[in-house]
C-alpha cells in the first residue's frame, strides 16, 4: 500500500469548521477525484485517512497534514490537482508527496504562529511579552472534556515577538493599529495553543486585547536546533523519492 502525505490550508470562514467535518470533507472529495483509497478490514471499514497536528476550530492555518493510504500507485501531483478540484474553498491542497519511511507525526515538533489583536496597544503587548518570557513558568487553566486543567504555558513557548501591522479591514475606514505576536511553540502534552499563551499575558501583565485575535498557524515541522527555524516535515520524503529509494510505481489520474 502507497501512503501520501498531504499538506492542506484551513483558510477564511473554513476555519471555523470542525475537524470532524473537514475530515467529512476531505473524504468526499477523495472519492470525487477518483483516488484509489485503501479502507480498513472489519465490520465496519473505513478509509485509511489519517490527520497529524490539527489546529484547533476557530483557529485558520497554512499548515495542516493527513496522510492517504491508496491501493493503487499514484502519482503525487494528480492526486495534489484533483483532490484540490473537489475540495470546497478554503480547504486548499498546497503539497502531495509519497511517504518515506518514519512517521509524520513525529516530525511535527514545533508550530509557527501569527496572533493579529486589532485594536491593541503595542508597547502593552510588548511589556506583556518581555514579562512572560522573563517568568520562570506562566501556569494557566483551560476547560478540557476532563473538566479545568491546569498547565505550565511559558515552557513550551521558544520564540514570542511582537509586530504592529494595518488591520486589513477596518484599516481601510478607521486606521486603526493591528498588533502582531509572533510565536514558535513547542508541542507537549497538554497542548499550549495561542490563547493560553495569551491568558499568560494577561495573568503576568494585564494585557488583554479589546477583541478576539484571529489567530494563523503559518507552519509546523521539525525545529533546527542550530538556527530555530521550521524545517518542511515533507522534505525527508522529497529526498527519498529524489534518491530512487521510492516513488510513484505507476500512474494514476485523479479527477
């Protein structure tokens, strides 16, 4: 069995979508573009789709990973250009790639994000942050399933700076300040997401900005720990498939 891995954009009104109806979404539009889907055994068979570091619901993103089992080689860029076609917009597919050996999930280690507050104070958001990074830990509660959960959110945080943009809409009328934090946060368990590092902000500072952030997950991937920066998770499986040791054994025509 082939494995693809896929890399798709959660973008404008579609972030507000459940992972339960993209996951929906995402297996319609594999049936539509004609993609040899393999599909488990038992009673009750389902596709072998699987997703890697969701981003929450709310929550818009550039960098979303599923990988597809199929029982027929394909070729990666068709697979990429029909299953965009069926995808509803929003739902964007950006990469299509054959897996290599090791795990996605795995590779996921960091997560690259843009938090833009219109409205906001940038000398306050930036005291705020001067603050959180100066603490030795930030510990916030979130309501999970299991009911409040209390968390270290200031380990997880490696990088955090902030910006002043032009808030895109209301900009245009009302010229108002658009602050922008940017954060590359570690993954752990349990999770630190934005808005606990922004609860962190205004446990330490007071900082809270005058409406909801809209929040963009630029990248996730491995973290070089020379430089910090994002590698592509997918760039292990490119150099694979470059070298010869894998690739499409055939074709196959998705659409």
């Amino acid at each position: 069995m082939q494995r693809l891995r896929v890399r798709y954009a959660k973008r404008g009104r579609l972030r507000f979508t459940s992972h339960r109806d993209i996951s929906r979404a995402v297996e319609r539009a594999v049936r539509r573009a004609g993609i040899p889907v393999a599909y488990s055994a038992g009673f009750s068979p389902h596709p072998k789709i699987s997703y890697a570091g969701a981003a929450p619901t709310g929550v818009a993103s550039e960098a979303e990973y599923l990988e597809i089992g199929v029982t027929t080689p394909c070729v990666p860029d068709e697979v990429k250009s029909g299953l965009d076609r069926s995808l509803p917009p929003g739902l964007d597919v950006l990469d299509v790639v054959e897996a290599g050996p090791g795990g996605l999930a795995d590779r996921l280690e960091v997560s690259d994000w843009e938090v833009r507050l219109p409205g906001a104070d940038r000398e306050l958001a930036e005291v705020a942050a001067e603050k959180f990074l100066a603490a030795s830990a930030v510990d916030v509660e979130r309501l999970t399933k299991k009911g409040p959960r209390r968390f270290d959110a200031r380990e997880a945080v490696l990088r955090l700076v902030v910006s002043e943009g032009t808030d895109r809409t209301a900009a245009q009328v009302h010229g108002r300040p658009c602050v922008i934090l940017r954060m590359v946060v570690r993954h752990m368990t349990p999770a630190v997401r934005p808005d606990d590092v922004l609860t962190g902000l205004r446990l330490v500072a007071d900082f809270a900005p005058p409406v909801p952030p809209e929040v963009t997950r630029l990248a996730q991937g491995p973290l070089d720990a020379s430089t910090g920066a994002l590698a592509d998770p997918l760039d292990l499986d490119r150099d694979t498939t470059r070298g010869g040791e894998a690739g499409p054994a055939g074709e196959h025509v998705a659409g």
